[in-house]
C-alpha cells in the first residue's frame, strides 16, 4: 500500500493526470476484489483439507497406533 | 493440522487477490476462475516450499503467473474477440454514472502489451512495490519501473484521445 514512496522519479507525467489513472486502477480493480467469490473455488479449498487430513491420519497412524493426538 | 488450517484460511484470505489478478492477466472470468483454481492446487501441493514470513500473495503471485504464462497465453490470443464483452461485463455490475469512464479504462488497459498491464497492476493496484514486482514477473527493477511507466504514458495517451473525441 504505501509502495509510492520512492517510485515516483517521473517527471513526464503531471502528478494530477497520473493520480486520475491511478485511482481508476484502483477503482477497477477494487471493483473485482468486491466480488463474492465462487463457491468452486472455496469448496476446492475445502475438498484439499479433507484430502490431506485424512492423509496424515493414514500417515500417523500406523507409526503410533497407540496414543493418539 | 493447525498447519493445515492456517494455510487454507491464509489462502482463503487471498482468494480476491488472486481473481482480481487472474482476471487482469486473462481478460475473462470464467478463465481467471480456472487459472485461480489451478493456482490453488499447485499452491496446496507446494506449501512446504513456502517460507514463512514472506508475502504468501507475491508467493501465490509467482505460482499464478508462471502457469498462466506455460498454459494461458495462448487462449487469451483465441478469446481475444470476446474480450470487449468479458470487459463490460467487469465494470457493469453496479450500473452508475462514472462506470462509462471506467469501461473506457478497462478497454485501454486491454490494449497494453501484456507486460507492461502486469507491470502496472502490480504495482499501481495490489500493492506491491517494484522490487516485489520484479521478483514475481522474474525480471530487474528497472524493468517493471520502465514497464509501469510506458503503460501509464500509453494509457494517458489512449485517455486523452477518448477524450478529444468525445468533445
């Protein structure tokens, strides 16, 4: 966020102009962060949890039957 | 398991991030929301190579670009027709007053050369600063600085123009 520190070495361009099209970027790409997110792409998150929970209790188990934890 | 828990809310975390990059690199949704589920997987099954500590999004970042560089690039060239529409589509869904200026963006920053777009969303909308620009597209400082600079000449150009028109 505050990256617009040391890069603005620019002199071509007038600060007014480049802040209008930074705040459009800005404003576009905002725009696209607002949107919910497909329920694909949580319920993948949720299918690669399920997945390596039970490959580490595969994994676990065998080494130490008994205790568990 | 805490392990696994903390990965997967982290990257729930980054999952608009992700889209919104996905989207800017691909030029479509449906596209961006493979390339974001294709991420995600690799992601997955390379997090012991993720140092804690570091950015996990420059990190996730590198994974998207990477595979939309091996295995995208392509299509984007083959969809290319249906971009105008995929660009309306961004920028329609709260119909105001504003959003005609911003479609007109949207369709300039289309027409930049795909690394000077990369260069400039990077930097100018998530967030990173030109070094960790420069490490996610593999490339020197001086190049993402050059990049982010010729995009926004290219774009002011293409803005003023639309502007002249409209007069």
């Amino acid at each position: 966020m505050s990256d617009k520190k040391k890069t603005q070495e620019r002199p071509s361009l007038e600060p007014p102009i480049q802040a209008h099209l930074g705040d459009q970027l800005k404003k576009l790409y905002g725009s696209i962060l607002s949107e919910p997110i497909p329920e694909k792409l949580t319920l993948l998150l949720d299918q690669l949890e399920e997945a390596e929970r039970k490959e580490r209790e595969k994994l676990s188990r065998p080494v130490d039957g008994s205790g568990d934890r | 398991m805490t392990g696994i828990t903390a990965f997967k809310s982290a990257l729930l975390a980054e999952l608009p991030s992700l889209r919104a990059f996905a989207i800017s690199l691909s030029g479509s949704h449906d596209q961006a929301d493979d390339l974001v589920q294709e991420t995600v997987m690799k992601a997955w099954g390379a997090h012991a190579s993720f140092i804690p500590g570091t950015s996990l999004r420059a990190w996730l970042f590198t994974i998207m670009r990477n595979t939309y560089f091996s295995q995208y690039r392509k299509a984007r060239r083959e969809v290319q027709d249906s971009d105008g529409e995929a660009a309306a589509r961004l920028v329609s869904a709260p119909a105001q007053e504003g959003h005609l200026d911003l479609a007109d963006f949207r369709l300039a920053l289309d027409k930049l050369p795909d690394d000077q777009r990369e260069a400039l969303i990077l930097v100018g909308a998530s967030g990173f600063s030109c070094e960790e620009a420069a490490e996610i597209c593999g490339c020197a400082v001086g190049t993402i600085k050059s990049r982010v600079n010729r995009a926004r000449q290219k774009l002011l150009q293409m803005m003023s123009m639309q502007n002249a028109a409209d007069l």
